[in-house]
C-alpha cells in the first residue's frame, strides 16, 4: 500500500494518519513535480470517467475475468 506526506524539517509527515508498529521498515521515494503533475490529470481522467458507463451487467465487478477472458464466473 502507498501512503502520501510530505517532507517538514527533515522528516516524513503523511498526509493521512497511520499506526504502524515500531520497527516497521519502510520505503521512501521522492516524487517529481513532473510525475506528480502526471499522476494528477490521469486521476483526473479517470474521475471523468467514473459513472458513465450504465449498462454493464450487475456482477461485472465481482466476474471481470469472466466479461474479459471468458473465465468461470465466482
């Protein structure tokens, strides 16, 4: 899972709260004003998207591989 935050005096502040047990090893990769600016119109995108679509069946989401490659359904 990623969690987002932002650097403040040298040290890693998350946007949202978190709990995570002391000791828990974690990776912290900085991200670009470019990629960040990328990320945001993708989001974007795909928000625009989002509701559009009215006549999938009712179970698309639980049976996409079904819909898709014909899988048996769950």
């Amino acid at each position: 899972m990623t969690y987002r935050g932002h650097i403040e005096n040298g040290v890693v502040i998350l946007d949202e709260p978190l709990s995570l047990p002391d000791g828990t090893t974690v990776s912290v990769e900085p991200v670009s004003a470019e990629l960040e600016a990328q990320y945001a119109a993708l989001r974007e995108g795909l928000l625009r998207l989002a509701g559009t679509i009215d006549d999938m069946p009712p179970d698309m989401s639980e049976n996409l591989d079904h819909y898709l490659y014909g899988c048996p359904r769950k």
